[in-house]
C-alpha cells in the first residue's frame, strides 16, 4: 500500500497567478485600509480568505451545469436537487436560497421575535448577526475542551450539554425558538462535534420540546471526522453517519458554497411541512419562486452533484491529508495553532504567535496584514475584530475569547506547492513577529465590522 496520498483528480483548467513585489503589496494593503477583503483578488497570490465558494468544480459539475432547466416554476433542475437532499440529509421539504445567510434569514424570521434566546455550540458571524437582526440573543456554549488551542480532544465543536441544560432550566423553554449546532464549528477552530454529542442534544431538546437545526455547511467534513477520530463510528461509512447526524434534528440550513462544492447557493431542508409552506411564502418576497429559490437551473444542478461528490471517501481523505501537511510542517517550527487540525482550515493561534500584541490591538489582524506582505497570502481574522463589539455609547471594546487567523483551505484548487509556500511565508513571519506591530480599528460598521472596518497599524498613528 502506498504511503503517499495524491490528490484524487486531474487538472483539466488552469487559472493564471499574478505576482506582486513586497513593496507592491505594502502599497495594495495601505490602499485597502489594511483590511484584507478589501483587496482585488487579482492582488492575491494564494487566497486563503475563506473556503466559501472557492471550490474548483468537476467535470460531472460542470456536465451536470449544461442540463440546468431555467424553467421559473417547477424545473426539472429543483426535483433531481430536492430527491438527493432528501436521500442524503433525510428532510422531505427542500427550500432552495442563493446563500447560506439568505436561509438563515428567512429561517429566523418565521421562528424569532425580540427577547428569545437561541443557544449553539458557537454562532458564525452571519448567524449571529442574523439572530440579532431579530431580537435574539445568541449564547454559544462550547465544549470546555475547546479552551484549551493545544489539547489533542478529538471533538472540540461538541456543545456543553450540561450549560445548554442549565440555560434551559433558567430562562426557559418557552424563550428558545429553537437551538442550533454548527458543524464543524467554524469559530472553534473547525472542530468537530461527536455522534454522541449530537444524539445527546437531540435527545435533551426533544425533552423540553426545544425545535433543533444544524448549521451543516461542513456536514461531510464533520462525518469524516467523526469516522477518523471515534472508535464505535470508524466501520461506518460516511453517508450512514450523515443520516446518523441528521435523523434527530428538525431541520438544517446549508451554505453550499462549502462542503457542497458550489461557488453559489445553499438550501434550507426541514420535516414541517406547514412550516416549510410559511417559509416558501417568505421566499418569493426576496428569493424567487420556491422552485429556482434566487438560483439559476444550472447552479441546482451543481450543487446536487456536489452533495454526492462530497460524501466520497477518497476526496475526504485528501482534504485531510492536505491540512495535516500544512499542520504537521507547522508543528516543526513550533508555530501554534488549534489542535487538531480540522479539514477545511488551519487556525493559528495569534494570541500565542504575537504574545506583545494585546487583544485589543487586535494580533490576528496584525498577524493576516504581516502575512499578506509577507507573501501575498490573504488569510481571515477570527477574533476580537470578528467576534468583538464596540460600544458607542461608552467607547468600550469587548473582546473575543480567542484570537485566530485561520488559513482556509479551498476545496481542490492548490496544491502541494502552493501550501508549502504557504507554510514557509509562516515561517518567515514567525522568525520575525516580535516586530509586528498592533492595529486599531478607525472606522467600522455597526454589523459584521470585519468585512468593511478600515484600520492603521499603531506604529504609523
């Protein structure tokens, strides 16, 4: 048996890379107010930004694209996508959006009013936000495992069932619409939750007659890993523990711009079939009919191949085999990242990379500036500029409780190389990091202040 792992296709198209100089790149990063979405991707060598939509498709994609059926009611494109949810998550009501957030939206909308409390593992930022909008407060309860960056604790994504028990006994039940479980759980670093813990909340939920959904977004990540890293699951294949992990939710909302191997759409898939009716209702106001959902034929045609295509176990493997290579050259060079690696990023700890930066010089956006400069790698601050607040009325910032720069990982697009690139920029930029500076923030929004807020690094104020 071979000890390599290749990847499991073949190029077919190629996209060119344009090469910037380092002094180039300080100028780009100036002009884009030091925020990193703010940059032409033209201006990237290696985009690491987010593996959201970055997938480079297959050629049963791209076949599957010319059958597309642009018909604006009832297309044929709807039904093929519908029947391969159905097969996969186990829902029989399919409810097509543009976007992750466009379900999360409508969702939220027909189950939140002011004054709820919707419990998770650890909200994303545009679930947060989105719960926000409504009125609800959003209350992450991680696992206490995911504290700790360097601990080897195979399921750091789980939720605090203990916590989530308590919440419940104290606020009640009444006041949670529902409860939500992202897997894996992105802001925990990419971390998995276990079957167990899964069942586990599915069962206390049904208790208090609490509805549950799941963030699915990286659905075949976390089933894999859940293969990989728990012993009862490790005979299954991965299609039997997806149905596993779904067969006690209510629903999910997916972003198919991830696991699903899209660069656009998402979906919504529940069991209500009035609820679904009230749903659908509220997507003709701002998606389309509730057969194209705001999507184009040849994108659910898309996204039905790449459901399947994502639950093969070969390309798993290689998704794992390419962030334990990233990890493990890492891990020779003592830089500090959250342990263990997931599948669809590296997190790097910047509290730890930029122990002289505090928190509120933001060290992960130092850290992902340095790193653009350094190479022209475009990476994501996960910390207090993503998950902190600022208040207006007293000038206070509220930190995030850790600091990451997490290097996404897009799914079949670079290769080999392009990561051993990637890990030697690190650690170029590891050698020198006491001489990083900190950042502060000179204008943001009020929502999601990561995409748009312009910074100066403290050094130039």
């Amino acid at each position: 048996m071979m000890k390599t792992i290749i990847e499991p296709f073949r190029a077919k198209m190629v996209e060119s890379i344009c090469f910037t100089t380092r002094a180039e790149r300080k100028q780009l990063l100036c002009r884009a107010k030091y925020n990193l979405f703010q940059l032409r991707a033209q201006d990237v060598i290696i985009d690491l930004l987010t593996d959201s939509g970055m997938a480079a498709m297959s050629s049963q994609q791209w076949s599957a694209l010319m059958r597309g059926d642009e018909s604006y009611a009832g297309c044929s494109s709807f039904y093929r996508l519908g029947e391969i949810v159905t097969n996969t998550f186990g829902f029989p009501e399919v409810i097509p959006v543009h976007q992750g957030r466009a379900g999360e939206k409508i969702l939220f909308a027909a189950l939140v009013k002011p004054g709820d409390v919707v419990p998770s593992n650890t909200h994303f930022d545009t679930t947060r936000a989105n719960l926000e909008a409504c009125g609800a407060e959003a209350i992450d309860l991680p696992t206490p495992e995911a504290k700790d960056s360097n601990s080897s604790y195979p399921f750091k994504g789980n939720i605090d069932l203990g916590k989530l028990e308590r919440l419940i006994t104290t606020r009640g039940a009444k006041a949670m619409p529902f409860a939500m479980l992202t897997i894996t759980n992105n802001s925990a670093g990419g971390q998995p939750a276990s079957l167990a813990n899964i069942q586990g909340m599915s069962k206390l939920l049904r208790k208090h007659e609490i509805p549950f959904y799941i963030d699915a977004a990286r659905f075949a990540e976390n089933a894999w890993l859940i293969k990989q890293r728990a012993p009862d699951c490790s005979g299954l294949s991965v299609s039997e523990i997806v149905k596993k992990i779904f067969i006690g939710a209510n629903g999910c909302l997916v972003s198919a711009k991830k696991d699903c191997l899209a660069n656009i759409g998402g979906f919504i898939a529940i069991r209500d079939r009035s609820l679904a009716r009230r749903l659908k209702d509220a997507l003709v106001l701002t998606e389309g009919f509730p057969t194209y959902g705001g999507l184009s034929g040849r994108d659910l045609e898309v996204i039905a191949v790449g459901i399947e295509e994502s639950i093969n176990e070969d390309y798993l493997h290689y998704r794992q085999a390419s962030s334990m290579y990233v990890a493990e050259k890492l891990m020779v060079h003592g830089i500090p990242f959250v342990a263990p690696p997931g599948l669809h990023a590296l997190y790097i700890d910047a509290a730890k990379f930029l122990p002289h930066i505090p928190a509120l010089q933001f060290p992960g956006q130092a850290l992902a500036c340095e790193l653009y400069v350094e190479a022209g790698i475009r990476s994501c601050e996960v910390g207090s500029v993503m998950f902190g607040k600022y208040n207006r009325e007293t000038g206070k910032e509220t930190t995030a409780q850790k600091e990451l720069v997490r290097l996404a990982l897009p799914r079949r697009v670079y290769s080999q190389s392009h990561y051993d690139y990637v890990a030697e920029a690190l650690v170029n930029v590891y050698r020198r990091r006491e001489k990083i500076v900190g950042m502060k923030i000179v204008s943001q929004p009020q929502q999601l202040r990561h995409f748009n807020a312009f910074f100066e690094p403290i050094a130039d104020s």
